[in-house]
C-alpha cells in the first residue's frame, strides 16, 4: 500500500502549526525568567554571556559549513547560508554591545569563553552539531526551519520584556534575521519533501528535535531545574511524553543527564 504524500507546502505548513506549542513554551519561560532574575545584574549577566557564547559557536559552524559547500552548489543556497553566517556574525556584535550597555565597561571574552565556550545543551549551536553534520540535507534544513524558527520568537520575546529600548531594538533586528534563517530552511524543504519517505523521515527528526529545544529552552533561559506545571502540561499535550531522559525534571521523572548549568554554578 502506498502512502499519500502531502503537497510539500502543506506538509510544511502543518509542521509550522505543530511548532506553536514550542514556541509557546518559550515563551512563557523567557517571560518568567525576566520576571523573576530580570533586576539581577548577575543573573542577567550570565544569561547574556550564554547568549554571546552561543552567537560565536553559531558564526563559527555556519562559517565552517559555507567552506565546506561542494563545488555544484547552486549559488543561490551559497549566497543564502553565507548571509546567515554573516548574520550569526552581526548578533555575537550586538550582544556584545548589550552586555556592555548593561554593565558598563567591554565584556572580558576569554573569562567568558572560559565558562561558557564548551558546547552543550544551552546553546542552539549544540543541535547544529548534531542535525547538521549528517550531511543529510532534511536534517539541516529542518533545523534551520525548527530552531531558528522558535529562536525567532525567542528574541521577539525577549525585546518585549527586556525593558530597555536599547536591548528591544537590537533584539527587534535578530528576531527578524532568525525569521529570515527559518524560511530559509523551509525555501530549502520544499523542495525535498515531495515523497512520502522524505516527509516521513522530515517527522521522525522532529520527534527527536522537539526535546531536545526543550531542554534548550530550560537550561538557556535561566536555571530551570524543572518546568513548571503550566509548560508540562503544553508539552505533554502536544508531544507526549518524551522518548528519552531529559536534563531536567520532568513529569515526575527525575534529572537523567546533568543541567550544564550546575557546572557554572558549582
């Protein structure tokens, strides 16, 4: 029996609605970390320097994978992911410049290289890693529509809630480009998710990627060694429970892997 498949763009669109929960976790996760340590300037600062790490690791992949682009690439995909690059660039300056309004004087990189440049779950780049080095061209792509998707609605977020003009315009300006990089990702999609065993594969990677933004979303945002009730309940409904151990609590399970976060702490 042969599987229907989707048009690519309704396939695509469908995924796009399947995200939202993500996106709403996020959500209510940055707002409740800016609620709760937002007048902690050392909060705030480490929150940030996760932030810079994390852009540096973004501009330093992404420039790998523009080397690394075979001879017959179309020159379109060329130019497009040599702009995120570029891209990832811009925001490792702009958070510079944020943590420099917040507290003064230039940040010191090599303390905070030294606490935070070892990648793991809190950065974004750790599933560049992971999705991308496949070579498998729905891995990569699906991230890029995924992640930087929710990362999108991370920074709007962000911007909102920051309470300072300075910090929501440049937010503003990554919010944008992570929405650029995201339909980037899904320009990408279109055009090899036309057979039931692309798309089938497309929703297998998704299973995996959901949780693993999540615990992103948990250790990224502040300390949280536990999602509260309402974010649970969002997550369980749309996905379930999760397929493996997570790095935080959850659903009554206990911390499998250890939050990267106690590590700085410690």
């Amino acid at each position: 029996m042969t599987t229907a498949v989707k048009p690519a763009k309704e396939f695509l669109d469908e995924l796009w609605e399947s995200f939202m929960p993500l996106h709403k976790v996020a959500e209510i996760q940055t707002k409740q970390f800016f609620a709760e340590q937002g007048k902690d300037k050392k909060a705030l600062e480490n929150f940030f320097h996760i932030r810079l790490s994390n852009e540096r690791m973004n501009m330093i992949e992404l420039s790998k994978k523009v080397s690394e682009l075979p001879a017959l690439t179309d020159p379109e995909e060329c130019r497009l992911l040599s702009k995120q690059a570029w891209d990832e660039a811009e925001h490792f300056r702009i958070v510079y410049e944020v943590l420099e309004h917040l507290t003064g004087e230039a940040p010191d990189l090599e303390a905070i290289w030294k606490a935070y440049g070892k990648v793991d779950v809190r950065m974004g780049a750790s599933l560049i890693q992971k999705y991308e080095a496949h070579g498998n061209p729905i891995m990569m792509h699906l991230y890029q529509y995924m992640a930087e998707g929710r990362a999108a609605h991370v920074w709007k977020t962000m911007a909102e809630v920051a309470g300072d003009e300075f910090i929501q315009k440049r937010y503003d300006r990554v919010a944008r480009d992570e929405k650029f990089h995201s339909n980037i990702g899904r320009l990408m999609l279109e055009k090899i998710v036309t057979t039931p065993e692309a798309q089938a594969e497309c929703l297998s990677y998704v299973k995996e990627m959901v949780w693993d933004l999540f615990e992103c979303s948990c250790t990224s945002l502040g300390d949280f060694k536990t999602a509260s009730p309402e974010v649970q309940q969002i997550m369980l409904e749309a996905y379930g429970e999760p397929h493996r151990g997570l790095c935080v609590a959850f659903n009554g399970k206990e911390a499998t892997s250890k939050n990267p976060n106690e590590a700085v702490a410690a």
